[in-house]
C-alpha cells in the first residue's frame, strides 16, 4: 500500500496524526465553491468563494503581525466601516499578497470589487484572505477571470472541496462541526482551517472560517471569538513562527430563526460557547497535527504558576524550544530538556518544589529526579504518538494548556525547500 | 581523506566552520593540567584544573535561568563571599549538576573542597563549572580521586589541552588570544570555551574561561566583562534555548608588572578593553561555529530601529526563526520570511520602509520587493559558507549585529538521540 500524499500539494505525504474530515452538512445562508484562478503550476483549486445571505454578521481575529497584509488590512477596515455586515468571503492560496505595498492593497481592492460585483454586493460587504509565499503581488486579474464562474457554482454543499482549496503546505484538510441550542432552536456551526507551518501561528499562515446559522449581533460574535480564541487558535503552535496573513472570522448567518443574541452576556448563549470553543479548538490541534514533518502530538499542562498568563508562557517555552521538540522527535523523555525550558520562560518558578510528568510517570518531584525514576517506563511511553507532559513550577494557581508537535528532520527538509 | 572527526565525542564531524585553535602560550599566574573522572563511558579528559597565584582576581557573568544549578550558585556565593579573590577552577564535562537539589550543593561543596585542599587555598576561593546532562547529580568522588594528582601535573602550557577536556557535544575546541599594553607594559588574554547546541546560549551548556595577567581589580573586571557581554557572548544564538550552566569567568593575575586599575573607568583599560572584546567576541563566534549541524555563519545587521535595544530583539528573532533557519539551510533567499520574522518582533517598524539586503543584493526596499531584484544573484550568493544579512526597518538609529547558525537536518539528528 502506498502512503497517501496531500491534495494541496503532490507527493507530500499526509500527516501520520491526520484526521478525517467530518460530516459538513449545511449552514443556512451559507453557499460555497471553489476554482482555479492558476496561482498554482499544478491542477489544483485555489480560489475559494463563500456567499452568505442578506443579514449575516461577521467577527475576526487577526494576526497581529507588525508587518501584515493587504487582505487583513482590508477586513479590519472593512468590518470597521460597515459594523460586521458580510454578504462574502475570498480566499485564494498560492500568493499572500504581504509586503506588497500600494499595489497589494489595489490588488485586494479589486478582488473584493469583483465579488460584490458577481454577488450584487457592496465591496465593504466582502472579506478577503490570502495564503502563500510573502512578497509576491496578488495578481487580481486571474481572480476577477474566474470569480462570475465560480458564483455561479455556489452551493450549500460545498464544505469539504472549499477545505481543499485553501491549502498549501497542509497535508489534509481540516473541518470541524457542532450544535448548540438557543432558545429551543438547534443551531449549527461548521468550520474549516487550513495551516501547518509557520502556526504560532505560522507562515504557511493560518486561515480559519467558521460560519453558523444562529442569529448574533457582530459585537457578541466579535466578544465570543475573542475569548474562545484564548485557549484554542491561541494555545497551539508549530515552530513560533507567526503569518502575516492570520485570520479567523466567524459568520453568523441568522437563519436558524430564534430571536437575535445582541451581547454576548446573553445566558441563552452559554451553549454555543461551549460548541464555537469546540470548533476553534478542534481546528487548532488539526493544525498542530499537521505541524511541517509532526510525528508526535503533544500536550503540555502547566500548573501552579503565578497566574494563567504565566502559565501560558512557561507552556509556550517549553512547546517552542527546539532541544524540547527534537529529544520528543527523537522519543527522548529528556527531562532535563523540560527543567531548561521552564527555567528559560523568566517567569516566578520555585525550582526545590518543581514536579515533572509524562503521561501517569513521574520524571521529577522536588526539585530532582523522581525516586524510582523507571527510564524504560518513561521510554515506552514516548514511543506514543500522542503525548501528554504536565509541569508543576510550585508557585500558585495559574494553569495552561498547549499543543505542539515534535520538531523533526522533515521539517527541516520542506522548509528548505519551501519556494523551489 | 577521511572527515576529521571530534576531539570530544568519538564519530562526531568536525563543523565544516570549525577554526584552528590559536598558539596561546602563557599568561603570567595561570597553571592548567586536565584528568580523566571518568563522567564518559568513553576514553578522554574531562575534567580540568585551573590554578592562580595568590593575588588573582575573578569576575563571572552566568546564567539568568531560573533553575541554574549547583556550581553556578557555588561561584555567584563564592565570589561575594571573597571580593573576587580566586585561587583555582574545576571544570567537569559529562554532567551539569544542575536540578539536582541539597545534593547537587553537597557536592559541588566537596569538589571546590579537594581542590582547595591540593591548592592550599579557601574553598571559597575556587570556582566551578560543570557541563552535560541536566538533573543528573555530580558523583564529587569522581573528582576527589583524581584531583591530587591533576594537581600534581599543572602547567602554564596546559591551554590547549584544556580547551579539549570542556568540550561536550562540541567538534572542535575553541580558544583565543589578544595582547593589550597597560602603562607601557604588554599584558596578554587568553581564553577558552565550549558549547556548540543550547546556544543562547544553549544546553551544552556555554562556558568560558579568560585569563590575563593584567592586573585589574574584581569590580572593574565586572563591570569591563558586563559592558562587553553585550555585543559578544549575548549576540549569537544557536536555538534560542539557554543554560542551566552559563558561566563566563575572567580571571586576572597582576603578574604583568603594571600598577593595579581599580576601576573600570581608567583611562590606562581603553586598550584592554577592546583586547578583551576581542577575544569574547572570537570565543562566541566560534561558539556559532559549532552550533549543533551548523554548514552556514551568519551575522545579521538590524539597522534603523527605534533604539539598539529595539534592534536586538529583531535581530534575534530573525536568527531564531526556525522558518528563516531552515531556509539558509537549503540556501533559499527567502526575504519573505525576513519580513515575517522582522514584523513578530513586535517592535517599532515602518513597513512601508522596509529594506532588506543579502550581502551587497538588494532583496527588498521601500517595503515591497526591489526593483531589478536578482533572483539567480540571490541565489548564488546563497550557496557562500558565510552570509551576511542587513535589515533596516525604516524608524530610527538603533542598530544591533547578531550572529547564528542555520538550522539543519542534523540539528535534528544529533539533538533527538543526544543521550543515547
């Protein structure tokens, strides 16, 4: 049997910690197709386009890249000027039109222009996302060639092609649904992503749209999103690296015909946080696990820090040190790795209290090795492909969660090689 | 003809950026001799005694890692304790005690104990340095044995032999020399040190150790090795991940015959002062030299920022990328990720005035790519073993140089089977 290789991009094997995508279904108000507008030298969708009915509302996060892109800078703008009404969504891979200047902000002008044009739209109505190689210029003629085609191709069952057609280094697609109930009514929410190095997030950028038929105000959406983000699209990474074109926007369509949710403070929305968290977070470990050259997907717990801020940063620490990531590539469990990355986080530690775990093992207590320390123990456990290290720095009751993956020779090899 | 292989670590190839040691004669005061404890499974010295003459004053820059480890705190203690006075260094490869608790200070305690026993001297007055795998605890036994007779064999001409039996993963042995004068008397410099992965330094640990027989009071040696620390040894980065162990140690001898300077500020240092740069700044270059897989030497100019400070922590963050480092290693000019790696800095920039150059190629300026860019130049210049990348980020006149290393498959390699 051969190894199964991406749909994004020929002969790169598919992650051994990939998932299936789910059962999309539909969201109502939500249509979607995909084309080729040839930002690629092979056969491959590369342009996106979702339609969303009259009354959607959107919310986004953005990367906070100093540099950033045209697309972003457009959505923010565009969110901002018309208080998240959203009629569609762009998205083409193979070109992140940053670091493009004038022209790369004329290029997602006119982009944006040609999809309200096909959907009788305004373009402030239209958010734009873009995912490739830095610097190059948007070349918005090849999108405003195909866009009238692709309009009229829309349909509420086109989910799973649009999560392959926003790929580019990424080795699976990536869905994810759930439901909730508001007021009686069941809602949906459906998502897809797209990303796999440079997820801190990373350069091969990180793209998320989530899209669900309950009815909410952009500001409640916008609120939602901006604590979910936290603990899921927040909480993973690849290598620190992070995009210039980061972008997760959530679309609530408003079709699922209970009265609108106008604050997020609204109790009847207590389960769609539950359910948007879920989304998000699935997402954000698909990322994770198709980290560039991933073998292992791992989980780090920090507790007792200082507070979750903390937390978050010493998890970060240890996530993103390279000794930390190859000793687990190599199915190391080099504990001692773990101690130099938390020491390295510059934050309050005491180290005569600081306890180490992989998995049900225990590596350290005290400030030591651990009496009884069973290395054969600890070397079986690493052979999994799911891992879990849990740290206690003895401080106080600060505690984070983070996802990572190993950092292998397979990273190395298609990021050398990333433009040829 | 055969790679040459490590002085440290049977089978391990020399960096092909290795440099010859250099001719490092005497300094005045110093006795070296090295042993073998036996901390390697494996036949070589791992263990080296420095004397001083009575008279000799320390300085020492060490790690800020919130864990350290024994022999770190021994010396920091050691040194206030004295006002600097020092008498002897023990240095042991082959673990690092650190993490290692009450036990771990027990036994650094009894090794700086039987060397100031063989020395004649104060425990307080002879300084520690250990190297090697983190949570380990120092057998002391191992060096107590050995210590009377490596005391027995100290010699002014021990340098080189002592710049092998620090090395832990590294694959050549590092050192060097400069000469300054002080009141018309030439006083000389020379060090040694090791550390080639965990450089930021990194997990090898970095050590140093500098001599010279000027003679210079404890205060001002700190305060002359704090100001130089800077530019040199806190200016290269491997992998960002830094030590338990750090220690960078100046020990002066007064054997030269000048008058003592007591402080930092006289005016007899200026020669001096560039002279210990020099060799700070020849020891951490080799450090990057060495770094773990490293086949590319960079150095990278941030200019044009808001203040130097600004502008180190950009030039650090594009020496740490792992998406920069892997394209240096597949000799890709890939600008893009520069503007990824300058725009997560987060740091004052102006992107619009971006301009990024390889050597004397123009990638990138006025925030967009240059006009006429060269790819097939890039391309070629990319194949050099030392590479020099200049970035400006357009908003004020900090500047900064830091030096790395591009991140390989062997990176990988050497650092997932590291205690195997």
């Amino acid at each position: 049997m051969s190894t199964p290789t991406s749909p994004g991009k020929p002969g790169l094997s598919v992650s051994p910690l990939a998932v299936a995508l789910p059962a999309f279904g539909r969201i109502a108000g939500v249509r979607l197709a995909v084309g080729r507008a040839g930002f690629y030298k092979h056969e491959r969708p590369d342009v996106l386009l979702m339609a969303f009915d009259d009354g959607a509302m959107a919310a986004g996060v953005f990367t906070r890249h100093g540099v950033g892109s045209a697309p972003v800078d457009w959505c923010q703008s565009a969110i901002q000027q018309n208080g998240g009404a959203v009629r569609a969504l762009v998205c083409n891979a193979g070109c992140a039109n940053s670091f493009t200047g004038p022209p790369g902000a004329e290029a997602a002008r006119r982009t944006a222009a040609a999809a309200a044009h096909a959907l009788s739209a305004a373009p402030e109505e239209v958010m734009l996302a873009s995912t490739g190689v830095i610097g190059v210029l948007l070349d918005a003629a090849k999108i405003e060639a195909v866009l009238p085609e692709i309009a009229a191709r829309l349909s509420p069952d086109g989910w799973a092609e649009a999560s392959e057609a926003i790929m580019t280094t990424d080795t699976f697609p990536k869905g994810a649904v759930a439901e909730a109930t508001i007021d009686g009514h069941t809602v949906r929410i459906a998502g897809i992503a797209k990303g796999s190095g440079m997820i801190a997030p990373n350069m091969a950028t990180m793209l998320a749209f989530v899209a669900t038929d309950a009815a909410i105000s952009s500001l409640a959406l916008q609120d939602m999103l901006g604590v979910a983000i936290t603990d899921t699209f927040n909480a993973v990474t690849v290598d620190g690296d992070r995009s210039t074109n980061d972008t997760c926007l959530v679309i609530a369509t408003g079709k699922a015909g209970h009265a609108p949710a106008l604050e997020a403070t609204d109790p009847r929305l207590s389960g769609f946080k539950v359910a948007l968290r879920d989304v998000l977070m699935s997402l954000a470990q698909q990322l994770v696990r198709d980290g560039e050259g991933a073998t292992k997907f791992v989980r780090v717990d920090v507790t007792g820090a200082a507070s979750d801020a903390s937390a978050r940063k010493i998890a970060r620490t240890i996530c993103e040190s390279p000794l930390v990531k190859t000793a687990i590539a190599g199915e190391d469990a080099n504990w001692g790795r773990l101690v130099m990355a938390v020491g390295r986080a510059d934050e309050p530690i005491r180290r005569e209290a600081i306890a180490i775990h992989f998995g049900p093992l225990c590596a350290a207590k005290d400030g030591m090795v651990a009496p009884g320390y069973d290395e054969a123990a600890m070397s079986a456990y690493m052979k999994g492909q799911e891992l879990e290290i849990s740290v206690d720095v003895g401080v106080g009751a600060g505690r984070a969660s983070m996802w990572t993956c190993d950092l292998t020779k397979r990273y190395v090899e298609i990021n050398g090689d990333y433009r040829s």
